[in-house]
C-alpha cells in the first residue's frame, strides 16, 4: 500500500495542552479520506501540521513520502489547500484571482487554462464578476480552483461546505468526486456527518486530539451502531429508562429513544417487546443507522464517561 500521508506518534502541544495526541494515521493514495471530531478535538491542527504551516511536537509526520519537519518546502509545491475560513479578494474577479494566484504558485497560467479551471469548477458562467457578489457556493468552489491551481497530487480541505445550502453542498461534493477520479488524495475535515458518509473512502474519529475511531463508513456503522436502529419517538428519558431496563442497548436523540439492531432476525421480536412499554411514545419507526449515530456513539459515550482527558 502506498501512502499520501503517514504519522507516527504525532503530538502538539501548548504548555499543559496537548491539542493532538499521539496520532497514528495512514491515508491511501488516490482515496478520500474524512477526519471527523467535534469541536476542539484536534481536526484542524493536525492538517495545519500535515500541510506544513504548524510544527509538531514529537512524533513524526511523511506527506507524500517526504518528511514535513524537514522537507516542507518540496512538501509545499506538491499539495493544494482549502481552509476553513477562506474568503476570496473583493474586488478581484474569480479569473484575475486564479491568475494572481497562480503567479505566487510560480506557475503563472496562462488566461485560457485559468478559464478552463474555472470552467471545471463551475464559475464559468460567473468569473468576471467581483468576488463580493459571489454567493458563498461561489466562493467554495473558487476557493477550490485555488487549491488546484499547483496540480496538487494532495489536497486539504478543512469544512469545506460549511454555511452553505444543501444544494451548493452537493455541488462542492461533485467537485470533490471529480479530483478523486482524477487520482487525486483528498483530506477531508467535516462536521457533516452525511458529508463524510457520502464522500469518504476511509473516516478516522478524532476526539480531545486521539484517533478513537477508523474504518469504511459502512464498516463503521456495522461495528458499532448497529445496521437497523428502532426509533422510540418522545418516549424521553423515562422510555430510555424502560428500554434500558428491558436489556436493550439505547441512547437519547432530544425526546427520541434510538434502540440499534444489529441482528435482523432479532427485528420482530425487538419490536414486539418495544411496542409493550408502558411509557407512551409518539411513534416507533426503523431506519438504517448513519455515520452520525456512529459519531455520537463513540464521542457521546467518552464525553460522558471522560474516558479521554486533555
């Protein structure tokens, strides 16, 4: 197996804050991998380390191949970045942005293939416009045509689709698709969940800076969520109780009690015993577990527990 990036026992630290600790992580190349964590876990200094902008604190970090400490700068000229809070030059146009860009990138495009990144993007229709009359799906994707414009072997994305509607989402998605299919390596940060679900070849869990979690997303949901969750609707905290009472593993959604099922032979008889409660509930439904009751499984039940600590 070939590696895009390779960490051994990497950690960073501020003072008494150890904001990663000791992460062991490989991502494939050619694969779409999503880093997952709720706020504060890490996510984002560990790529910031991995692109070169931070320095680690012990450990070590091998993007592709090359040792980040000591050889960022051959590191730097292979990689494209997207970061979180990326907003564009107001009164430049996406085109005179790619072409200004380019120029620090040392590759100085010429006008028709900045058009024909924008074009790949899906500005075309919008690349003499200033970027402040841009929606901010607009500004993703020219964010994104920054990011290509060193024909990164590797490409950091940091919630890339963060304030943006469902449908300029599935768009920065497409776009995501097309760089993997190009053999492309893309690291992904994200706090959608279903965004990690549909993109994602391989997900890791971050949580307080350690990797809790790592797998397909399918294999994920399978070994630790169950495939098929019963859904208790308002059934609150007293149905939780009951539930738990009766021998079922279960946790609380708001007023929903989720009951996963990891057996499907095992379904009629949950529901039957389930539907017998004495505490009254709105509803009782299936639907298939997601990455995200994986997620608050995991992260929910260290939190809880304080498994982790800082």
């Amino acid at each position: 197996m070939v590696y895009a990036i390779e960490t051994q026992g990497l950690v960073k630290s501020y003072g008494a804050l150890t904001a990663v600790d000791h992460l062991d992580l490989t991502v494939a190349t050619g694969s779409i991998y999503a880093l997952l964590g709720p706020n504060g876990a890490g996510k984002t200094t560990a790529v910031e380390i991995l692109e070169g902008i931070r320095t680690l604190s012990r450990g070590r970090a091998r993007v592709l191949g090359e040792d980040v400490a000591n050889d960022y700068a051959r590191v730097r000229s292979r990689i494209g970045a997207l970061p979180q809070d990326f907003e564009p030059f107001d009164r430049l146009s996406p085109l005179e942005t790619v072409l200004y860009w380019s120029r620090l990138f040392g590759r100085s495009l010429s006008r028709p293939d900045a058009v024909r990144l924008l074009e790949a993007v899906g500005l075309q229709e919008r690349m003499g416009v200033p970027a402040l009359r841009l929606s901010g799906g607009e500004k993703r994707k020219l964010g994104m045509a920054i990011a290509l414009v060193p024909e990164p072997e590797l490409l950091f994305l940091d919630e890339p689709t963060t304030g943006l509607d469902p449908s300029a989402r599935r768009e920065v998605w497409q776009l995501v698709r097309g760089v993997r299919k190009e053999g492309r390596t893309v690291l992904l940060t994200t706090h959608y969940l279903d965004e990690a679900e549909q993109l994602a070849d391989d997900v890791g869990i971050l949580h307080r800076g350690r990797l809790v979690a790592e797998g397909r997303p399918e294999e994920l949901i399978a070994r630790n969520a169950g495939r098929t969750l019963i859904v208790l609707g308002g059934a609150g905290a007293a149905g939780l109780r009951e539930v738990e009472a009766e021998g079922f593993p279960a946790r609380l959604d708001r007023e929903d009690v989720l009951v996963p099922v990891a057996d499907p032979t095992e379904m009629r008889a949950a529901l039957g015993r389930l539907a017998a409660l004495r505490t009254p509930f709105a509803d009782m439904y299936t639907r298939r577990s997601s990455l995200e009751d994986v997620f608050l499984q995991i992260v929910g039940s260290r939190m809880e527990e304080g498994v982790l600590q800082a």
